[in-house]
C-alpha cells in the first residue's frame, strides 16, 4: 500500500421477568433467571448463563426480523462503512510525490532508514533529522484520528438513535428519523464519547502501524484473502479502459485499498464499541454524564461478563459461517479463479459480485441486531 497503508495498516431481549420499558413484541420467547452472585453451579447456573448469552443474540435477530421499519439501519451502517472505504481510497489515489508518501507512510520511511541504509546514503537529505520522521508518526496519527472521528460519530449517533427508536412509549418502535430527532439532545456527550473513542482508535493504528511487524502481519493476512476467488475480482493491478483505445482506464486499486483499511478500521471500531458496551445506553436513558456512563458501564459489564461473550461469540459464529460460504467458490471451480485479465468469467464475476454483496447484507444486520441484543441486556442485569 502506499498513502493509505501508512494511516492504517493495514466497529443484546431477555428476561423472564420483563421490564417495564420493554415494548418490542416478537415471536422468540427466552425465560432468562435472575444472574447468579458468585460462581455458577454445575446445572442450571452455566445452562442459564448460555441460554441467556446465545437468546440475546437470537433475540435481538428476532426483534429487528419483526420490525422492518428497524431495516433502515443496517442500511444507514452499511452507507458508513461505505464512507469509509470511499474516504480511504480517495486519499489513496491522490497524486503525491515520493517524498510525500515516505512522510505519510511509515513502513516507507522504516524500509528507506532501519532496512536500506543504502538508499539513506544515497539521498541523506531526505530525512536531514529525525523531526521529519516524527513528523510522519504525527501525520499517521492526524489522519487516522480525523477519519476515526467522523465515523465513530456517525455510529454513535446510529446506536443511540436506535436504542431511542426501541425505548419509544407508543407500544411500537418509533421511526428511524424520530430516534435522530430525539438523539439530537445528547450530541455533546455522544461528540466526547467519539472523540476518546476515536483517539484510542488512532492510537492503536499508529502503534500497529510504526511497530511495523504487527502491521506486517495484519497487511499479509488480509492480502491473502483478498487474493482468493470470490474477493480476488478486485485485483489492484488491474485496470478497466473507459475510452475506446484505452485512452482512460479506471484502476481498481483506490477500492482495494480503501477497502481493505475501512475491515481493519471496522475491527478497530467493534472492538472500542464491546469495552464501552453499555456507554449509550446510561447516556441517552438513563442521561448520565460521560464519566459516569463510562464508569456504570464497566460495572454493569463485570456483572454479565459471560452472557455477553457468549452472545458476542453467538453473533460472531453467524458471520464466521457466511464467510465459510466463500469457500465453495474455488471447491465448485476446482481451484481459484485466476484474474490476470479483465473481465473475468462472466458467470463467476456474478457471482462473486452477489456473493459480497450478501455477505455485507449479513455483516450489517447482525451488528444492527447487536445493538438491539446490546439494550435487552442492559435492561436484563438493571431489572435483576
């Protein structure tokens, strides 16, 4: 990668007893029992404490399968991750000198002055002091930090609203622009939320970034798959000629990139959102100061800890399978499908193009249903 590769290197309804605030009506039914203080016992405690982990995520699924006014949010979460992408991949295609992109990308500038003392010889007023390479670590940070911040705020914004939408008092959800309108009153908090949010995420990419091996790593890992038959249509060495003669040529590589950095920019942005699981909620429920929300959240956490990995893992088990689907693309064709030419197998670019597009679909709406499995829970252990 190159300017993009240096910013990032490579985002739960239960009860027995329910709540009082518990408006959404669906067809899944999952008794759960108050939690257990102290270590479960070897029956109903471990039995219980998975029921209620796994039913928050198939309750969740549920609630949003009976609601489709709901649907406008794994629509509005998959137009943020497109943002991403789009933002990502523009900065990548920018036109830049070389001496830009070594200021902007630090695997550069480590390959040019720990790994090839020969090319520093050769240009030693490339880099006069080590200001210029700090300079680059800062820049990384910057812009990471920027892109972090717009889309943390937007899916701060989206939680908050939802969990506003399914909190409506009229007997059903409200509507997906009321929860906007009603979340427009905690803006403040929910920017600050964002913005530590954000700086912890564009912390970790840096150092990810400037520890080199990790990013390395990271970078390695997702090129092999995304040079596997359904992912490999978007091969970034190839072009598409716009013009007849191929006086203009369209280069997949923006969307390759861009694409890739928005997955690890996402696997960032869930792993901030699970630490600060229940952050919103004692912001726009109970309207709880930021330090206070944080604090509740953490303790309500220790309390359910095991619920909410079992649900997170249930949830995670269902993506996991729709990417396990990708492997019938190579076992069908007999091997991978090469892509050295464009347009591939008419039939087999089809398919892949549905393939993806479906598998975004899945990915968007179990995390919309996490965030609704999200709230059950934290109804579940303030009722218990």
């Amino acid at each position: 990668m190159h300017l993009i590769s240096g910013i990032v290197p490579r985002c739960l309804g239960l009860c027995r007893k329910l709540p009082s605030v518990h408006i959404l009506h669906t067809d899944i039914d999952i008794p759960m029992g108050p939690l257990q203080e102290g270590p479960p016992d070897r029956g109903a405690g471990r039995e219980g404490t998975f029921r209620r982990g796994a039913g928050a995520a198939l309750s969740g699924i549920g609630t949003l399968i009976h609601n489709p006014r709901l649907f406008l949010f794994p629509l509005a979460f998959a137009l943020v991750f497109t943002g991403i992408c789009i933002i990502v991949g523009a900065l990548y295609a920018i036109p830049s000198s070389l001496e830009w992109r070594a200021f902007i990308d630090p695997l550069m500038s480590q390959w040019r002055f720990f790994t090839d003392p020969t090319i520093t010889r050769w240009y030693p007023d490339f880099y006069p002091d080590n200001s210029r390479l700090l300079f680059s670590a800062v820049q990384t940070f910057v812009l990471t930090f920027g892109i972090e911040f717009i889309t943390i705020c937007c899916l701060v914004i989206l939680t908050s609203s939802l969990i506003l939408c399914l909190t409506s008092r009229n007997g059903a959800p409200a509507p997906f622009f009321h929860g906007l309108a009603r979340a427009a009153k905690y803006l403040k908090p929910l920017a600050g939320l964002s913005a530590i949010m954000a700086f912890t995420g564009s912390l970790l990419v840096t150092t990810c970034c400037w520890a080199y091996q990790p990013g390395l790593i990271i970078f390695q890992f997702l090129s092999s798959v995304f040079n596997y038959t359904p992912f490999n249509f978007l091969d970034p060495n190839l072009s598409i000629a716009i013009l007849s003669g191929g006086a203009f040529e369209l280069s997949f590589a923006p969307i390759y990139y861009g694409l890739k950095d928005a997955l690890v920019l996402s696997a960032i942005n869930i792993l901030l959102f699970t630490l600060t699981l229940f952050v919103v909620p004692l912001l726009v429920i109970e309207e709880k100061s930021l330090r206070e929300a944080v604090m509740g959240s953490f303790a309500l956490m220790r309390s359910i800890k095991w619920e909410i990995a079992i649900c997170i893992l249930s949830l995670g088990v269902i993506i996991f399978t729709a990417l396990l689907a990708s492997l019938l693309f190579p076992a069908i064709a007999g091997g991978n499908i090469p892509t050295d030419h464009w347009p591939p197998p008419h039939g087999w670019l089809v398919g892949g193009v549905l393939y993806v597009l479906a598998l975004t679909i899945v990915v968007v709406v179990v995390v919309t249903a996490g965030g609704i499995a999200m709230l059950n829970l934290y109804r579940y252990v303030k009722t218990s």
